[in-house]
C-alpha cells in the first residue's frame, strides 16, 4: 500500500470514529472549545461533513454559539445561517475538504461581514482562511 492511500484509510478510520463513538466526540469537541475560547466565536461555522457537523454542535454548544453549516452547490457556497455583520466565526472541521479549502468559506462569510477568529481542524492540513493558519487540534488519549 502507498503512503498516500494508508494515511487516508488512517484519516478515513479516524473521521468514522467520531461518529461511532461519542466519547471521541465528546473529547475532540471540548478540546477544540478548549483551544478557541478566548475568541469569543458567536458562531461557529462547519462544513457539511457527518464528522464536522457533529464536532461543531458540541462545540457551539460548548462556547454557547449558533452553529452554521457552510456548503457548496455547483461551485457556489451557502450557509445555513448567515451571520449578521460583525460576528466573530470559528471555522471548525474533522478534515477540510479539498473544495471548499478553509479558505473558501471563510471568504464567503467575511464577505458577508463576518469576523474569521478562528480556523481549527482535527488533522493536519495545509491552508488557511481569512489569513489565519488552520490549527490542528489532537483528540489525544
């Protein structure tokens, strides 16, 4: 097997884990709630993953924010809710998909006058949004 196609079984293993098992969850929500706290995050912003959507809920209800899930539909992005003017959003991810890249919703929600304070994922990725680079948050034991 190629490395390339071990490390997505691996991330492919990690992601179902989340979903299967809610103490995962439960533990990688609370650390990234953790880590993006002091923002101040009135929302936070996920992608239409089973895996990021659930991270999100735990951690907007964490932090006691609206979630919004930002989705892309024949090359366009939409949210399930638009954050007024101002807002502080935390983009929040398992794994950003290659489209939109991170960069991608945070342009649609800064043009749309929202604040990117913050951008975390799960694993490693290249990329940034709204000039914030992508911080991985471990899971840990």
């Amino acid at each position: 097997m190629s490395d390339s196609v071990e490390s997505s079984a691996s991330l492919e293993d990690q992601l179902s884990s989340l979903v299967a098992h809610p103490d995962q969850a439960q533990r990688a929500g609370e650390r990234i709630a953790a880590h993006i706290t002091a923002t101040g995050a009135d929302v936070v912003a996920v992608d239409p993953q089973p895996a990021s959507i659930i991270l999100g809920h735990l951690v907007a209800a964490r932090l006691g924010a609206t979630l919004t899930i930002v989705s892309e539909d024949s090359g366009l992005l939409y949210a399930t809710e638009t954050p007024a003017p101002g807002t502080r959003v935390a983009l929040v991810s398992a794994d950003f998909p290659d489209y939109p890249s991170p960069a991608a919703p945070a342009a649609y929600l800064s043009a749309n006058s929202a604040r990117i304070v913050a951008a975390v994922s799960l694993l490693p990725i290249a990329g940034s949004a709204a000039g914030l680079p992508v911080t991985p948050v471990s899971v840990g034991a």
